[in-house]
C-alpha cells in the first residue's frame, strides 16, 4: 500500500513539474517585435511627436493557447513628471497576430475587429509618440503586450488603472519591446 501511495505521488509531482515546464516554455516564446525598430533601438521620427506622430506596426508570436485576447500599454517611465501613458488597446481579438502602422486613433478600431482605446496622458484615445522635453537624454518607451485568458469588454477610452484591474487574474503571457527617443 505504501509503494502504491508513493508511486501515485511520484506520478503527480512528475506530472506538476512537466506542466510548470510546459507553462513556462510557452510564456518564453510570446514575443514582440516591430518592422520599424529593433528592442532598446531608437524609435523613428516618424512615430514619435515630431513626426507625423503615427503608431509603429507591432507583430507577435507564440501566444499561448487560451489566448482570448490582447491589451497593449505603451508608457515612459524617464517622463519627469512620472510614467508617461502614450497607448492603450485592448480587447485585441485574439487571431490577431500584429497592429499595423497608424491605428486609427479612434475610440474603437473597426480595422482590428472593434479593439477599444483608452485614455492616455495625452487626453485622448489613440497613440501619442515620443516627444520628451530637450535636453533630458533618451527616454525608454515599454511597449507592453499581454495574452489574456478572457475579452475584458471594458468600454472605450477607460483609464490605464481600469484596464489593469480588468486585467488582473487573466495575464497569460506578457511580451515587451523597448524604443528609445531623444529629442535633440
């Protein structure tokens, strides 16, 4: 009896161990990427305040299974007056595998599958780029996307601490990309 009750919890612990690899083999390889710069690279003027102040095309891969949506925060955390929020997004479908160059900056962006947009320091929803006062040094933009397990249905233009809090118990995966700025 007692070899069988240790068999049976040998199994279990092998079993936990290879689900705990599984899970974590799967949150390494969520990536984030875009066409337009490389991770800790300068971003381009053309996405930034000095610019036509268009959102750079993002892509993703290796969302885990269970993905049934994704949020997007895009924030300066070197902004003198604190995080700087420049972008949220969310309710993403989930067979999304990337945002193109320029969404919309409209509440809700029908080109995405009614994806909504919060609020941002800006006052607005939509993408704001880069455009740190002079003469600070570079400013890093973490551009953050989350696979979650559910679609939030917040409505548009909700505040980045809603969309943390719908958020929260429902993060499967997190990928990041950092851009960098400098206004000369």
């Amino acid at each position: 009896m007692r070899k069988t009750i240790c068999a049976i919890v040998a199994v279990l612990c092998a079993c936990i161990v290879t689900q705990a690899a599984e899970q974590e083999a799967t949150m390494t390889q969520f990536t984030l990427s875009s066409p337009s710069f490389h991770n800790n690279q300068p971003i381009p003027a053309k996405h930034t305040g000095e610019g036509p102040d268009v959102s750079p095309a993002l892509k993703w891969e290796g969302a885990p299974l269970g993905t049934k949506s994704f949020a997007l925060i895009c924030d300066d955390p070197d902004a003198p007056v604190g995080t700087w929020l420049h972008w949220l997004i969310y309710d993403i479908p989930a067979k999304t595998t990337g945002l193109p160059e320029n969404v919309a900056k409209t509440d809700t962006v029908a080109a995405l599958g009614g994806a909504k947009q919060g609020i941002t320091d800006f006052g607005r929803a939509g993408y704001g780029g880069p455009m740190p006062p002079r003469g600070h040094g570079a400013h890093h933009y973490y551009f953050k996307l989350y696979a979650l397990d559910a679609e939030l249905n917040l409505p548009a233009k909700a505040t980045r601490k809603h969309l943390e809090d719908a958020m929260g118990g429902h993060v499967l995966a997190k990928a990041e990309l950092i851009g960098t700025y400098e206004r000369k």
